[in-house]
C-alpha cells in the first residue's frame, strides 16, 4: 500500500499528472457532495461532462485565439498502412513516429463550462438555464508549482440566462462559496482576476476583464507558502449568447459560472486538516451538508 499511496496524489513522472488515490477521493467525495449542498437551492440539471469537445466548438468560443498556449489538442494517424510500416521502426528507436500525425475534429476540454454553451446553440430560453458539470480538464501550463496541474477536474455551476439575472446571481454565488470556504475553516480572500491570455493583446485583455470584474477568484493556501485559486466566479457578458445564437427574454443570453478546482479544493483541505479526512474536525465535516468522511 505504501507504493500506491493513501492520502496525497501521486507523482506519474511527468509534471502536473497525478494518480488519485482512496484518501485524496474520499475528499473529492466530500466536495461533490459539498456543492451539490450549495446548489440545492436551485434546480439545476447535472450533465457529465467528457474530457474532449469539439475542436471547432473552442475555436467558436474564442480560446483558441486567446490561449492557443494552453489548449492540448488531439492527434491521430491519418496515412496508409505502408506509411505506417515506415514510421514504426522510430517508436523503439526513440525517433519522430508522429510527423505524419494530423489534428482531428476534438480537442481536450480547457474548462467544464464549454460544452454547456454549445448545447444550447440557437436556443430562445424563456427561464434561466442552469446546469452543474464536472469534467477532467487539460491545459498545457508551463509551470507544475503545487496546485498547478495539467490534468484536474472541475465542477461547476452555470447559468444562461439574462444580464440582470446572470450578474445577481454570481454576486450571491460568490458570497455564499466564500462563506462556504470559511465554515470548511479554509482562509479565503476574494480577489478580482483574470485570465492568462496569450499574445502581444494580453495586458489590455486583462486590463479590460479587471476593470469590468468579470472574474472574480476565490484564494486559499494550498501548500506551505503557496496560494492558488480554488475556484473562481466568472461573468462572460453576451460573449457565449453571441457566439453561440442564444437568447434569454428576447435580448442575447449572457452567461455566468462558478468553478471549483477539485484537486486545488482537496490539497487546500489537507493542508489546513490533514490527509485523513475522517479525523476531520465535526464542524468542517459538517459544513458538507452532513456526509460522513
Ligand atoms: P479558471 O477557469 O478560473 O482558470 O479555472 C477554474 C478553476 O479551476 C480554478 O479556480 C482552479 O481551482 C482550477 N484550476 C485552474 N487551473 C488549474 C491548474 O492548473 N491546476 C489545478 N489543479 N486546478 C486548476
Ligand atoms: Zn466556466
């Protein structure tokens, strides 16, 4: 058992993948559980979500253009069996067996939400659309600082709907996470963000998104001297409703989401409690809605 672990992710070999084993689920558990507790004020449809979309999808919603240096695409072998029978001495050889790969019609999914907005292209809603979804996503970070992984999952809760609709509801989504994080004794701070755009744009985007606080981060210590994001609360404006041919009450829907890193929400839980989550405190294990470890 010691190998494979109890508690803490473990290390693949290459940065930013990890194995998760029982101890370090029994959190993610809880957290699932913990946010289904939150939205359970509001009728949400749950959709799973899979770890690829559309290529064409997230080059519509404009990640490829903003984040061409995050997104992973999705590779296959497109030539004859003869060309194979040339390239195939290379794999053992340690050589480029996969010059003739060719992109395909999916990529990796970079954020849980996408595949919600693409669902409901060229909808009319006439009642705010609300959807929980949990994927595995990918970005290709640079970095690997503990936190910072290439393969997480993350939940989160979406609304389409009107303007005036999409901006009430992140402000009290917001303020009930950060009060949630407290109760999980976890030390918060609620700060405007952005997002890491790519390219020569890149400060007057950010610029752009901070003064009109469309992202809003939700930062807790996640390791010794080290803060991340755990979730965010993001506000897109029509951006999806326009891409996508949505409209809510007559007008182009707008979106908003909350997003949960789970592994990020795990490791910062098991920094503050400790690993075994059944030796938590009652009152952090109650602020999950009562679920037991
Ligand atoms: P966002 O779309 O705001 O960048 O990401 C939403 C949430 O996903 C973040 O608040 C964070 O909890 C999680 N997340 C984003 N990037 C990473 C990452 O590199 N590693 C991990 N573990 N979680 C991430
Ligand atoms: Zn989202």
């Amino acid at each position: 058992m010691s190998r494979l672990g109890e508690g803490l992710p473990l290390e693949t070999g290459v940065p930013g993948v990890f194995l998760s084993p029982p101890g370090f689920e029994r959190v993610i558990g809880l957290l699932r559980t913990g946010v289904a507790a939150l939205a359970a004020d509001e009728p949400f449809h749950r959709l799973v979500i899979p770890p690829v979309i559309s290529r064409k999808t997230i080059e519509r919603a404009g990640y490829v253009a903003a984040f061409p240096n995050l997104l992973g695409t999705v590779h296959g072998y497109g030539g004859t069996p003869s060309g194979w029978a040339r390239l195939k001495p290379l794999v053992e050889e340690g050589g480029e067996w996969y010059a003739q790969q060719q992109i395909g019609d999916l990529v990796l999914l970079p954020a849980a939400c996408y595949p919600v907005y693409a669902t409901l292209a060229d909808s009319a809603l006439a009642e705010p659309a609300k959807v929980t979804v949990e994927a595995s996503c990918f970005r290709q970070e640079a970095t690997s600082e503990p936190g910072r992984l290439r393969s997480f999952r993350m939940l989160e809760l979406v609304t389409v709907a009107t303007e005036e609709h999409c901006l009430k509801w992140r402000a009290a989504r917001l303020e009930q996470v950060e009060g949630w994080f407290q109760e999980l004794g976890l030390d918060v701070s609620v700060e405007v963000a952005d997002d890491p755009f790519f390219g020569p744009g890149r400060k007057l985007y950010q610029a752009a998104q901070r003064l009109q606080e469309l992202k809003w981060e939700l930062k807790v210590p996640v390791a010794d001297g080290q803060v991340q994001a755990v979730a965010s609360a993001n506000y897109h404006k029509e951006h999806f409703g326009e891409t996508f041919g949505i409209t809510a009450g007559g007008e182009l829907a707008h979106t908003s989401c909350v997003a949960f890193g789970l592994e990020r929400l795990a490791l910062a839980l098991i920094n503050r409690h400790g690993a075994d989550s059944r030796q938590w405190p009652e009152s952090v294990l109650a602020a999950f809605g009562g679920a037991d470890a």
